[in-house]
C-alpha cells in the first residue's frame, strides 16, 4: 500500500481573473510533516483552499490525489469527511454554539456515529489541559470573546478531537506570543503519528523550533521553487526570500 496520503500534480489556480498557482507539485507521505513558506502573497493560503476546493477559487488544471483518491473536483464537506482538517487564519465566530457542542457535532459528522458522552468528555478534558484552555471556555459560544491565541488553541483541539488525517495549519502562529506558539507546537505532536500528516503554512519559522519537520517548500509567485530540509527555514528567517525572487 503506498505511503503517499496528498499529491498535488502540476496545479494551476485562479481566483477570479487572477491566476495565483502556476503548476505547484506536493507530495506528502504518511508520517511526515511539510512545511510551505513564502512571501505575502505567494499562493501560499491560495494552495490550502484549493486542496478543499474553496469555491472561491477554480482549479485549471491540474489534480489533487488524497489517499489515492482524486478529491480536485469534491465538494469541501465531502472532503473534511474524508480526512483532511484546516486551521484557518481568522477562525470565525459562532454565537450560540458552545464550544463542546460544536466539537461534537463536528466529530459525529465525520466519523458518521454516535459519540460517546463520557469518553468523548474525559478526552477533551484531557486535551484541554494539554493546551493550557481554561475549561470554562467549552460552555462559551465558539470564538465569541476569545483572545487571537484562544482561538488558535482552540482550533488545535478541534484538530486533535477530529483526528483528521491531514492537518493543514495556515498560519496558525500569525500573531501569537512564544508562549502560544509552544502550546500550538504541543498540540501538533500530541497530533503526529506514523499513519497521518500535518502541512504549516507559515511566514516564519517560530512555529517550527519544537517540531521535527521532515522538508520546507519555498513558494514565490504561485510555483514551488525551492525544497529542504528544517535548515531552509532558518536560512529564510536570516536571509529573507531574496534568493528565490526576481528583483
């Protein structure tokens, strides 16, 4: 059985007029996590959507193999039941949903079962006190009131309550504190087993100082146009991106 879990082949993206993915190709086997960096505006957050195929962006050509199963056509709730999680940069607010509630619809509807109450509490006790969540905040509306660091934190525990087997973080370090960023990195390999993936989509590489990443991928002006090991995103947070830009 192949060990390949997400192939991204030759993708090309618009939005609107706009043509932002200019052939990117990924692949991401089980086990591994994947790194993409880049500049503002480098197709970076275009590339997350497009894999749950945001109808806000149209894929040109290209195709996007999940657990070896073509998903560059799905709809985006078909491919979240599939098994592919994202984090979004700004989660949304959701008044008169708690927080409890909402995890456990979610997990109900992907695993398309009843949840059990007293194990499905025990583990979201636990993973709350993993966190650092004040548990208070299950009986809160989903984000209403939350701190930006709450919220991400809270976007890592529907992670971990939903066992997806693709976890795409964009840019969920985006203006957290180092304290924060330690507790996202927590969650991340409490989450990372030999049978699923994490991809970070990042600006920078503190997210990345607590986590073994198995390859960094620099992407600039919709392509994929250099790939390494851990040490590339060091050597981008000393030196910028110049290297990989036409100035």
């Amino acid at each position: 059985m192949s060990k390949n879990l997400l192939q991204i082949k030759n993708l090309y993206v618009n939005a609107g007029e706009k043509e932002i993915l200019k052939g990117v190709n990924l692949t991401i086997k089980k086990g591994e996590i994947h790194v993409i960096m880049g500049p503002n505006g480098s197709g970076k957050s275009t590339t997350a959507n497009a894999i749950f195929n945001n109808p806000e962006y149209q894929t040109v050509k290209g195709n996007i193999i999940f657990d070896g199963e073509d998903i560059t056509n799905e709809s985006t709730d078909k491919i979240a039941r599939k098994g592919i999680f994202m984090s979004f940069q700004s989660p949304e607010e959701i008044p008169g949903i708690t927080v409890s509630n909402f995890l456990k619809t979610a997990k109900q509807n992907k695993d398309n079962a009843p949840v059990k109450f007293f194990a499905f509490k025990k583990e979201l006790e636990q993973n709350m006190q993993e966190l650092k969540i004040n548990p208070k905040y299950m009986e809160r509306s989903l984000n209403v009131g939350f701190s930006g660091g709450e919220k991400k934190k809270n976007e890592i525990l529907q992670m971990l309550t939903l066992n997806p087997k693709l976890a795409i973080l964009d840019e969920t370090d985006s203006g957290l504190d180092v304290d924060a960023i330690k507790t996202v990195s927590k969650g991340i390999q409490m989450f990372k087993n030999d049978n699923n993936a994490v991809l970070i989509i990042t600006h920078n590489n503190k997210i990345l100082r607590n986590l073994k990443v198995d390859y960094v991928h620099v992407l600039v002006d919709g392509k994929i146009v250099a790939t390494g090991e851990q040490e590339l995103a060091t050597e981008i947070e000393n030196n910028g991106y110049s290297a990989y830009t036409n100035n």
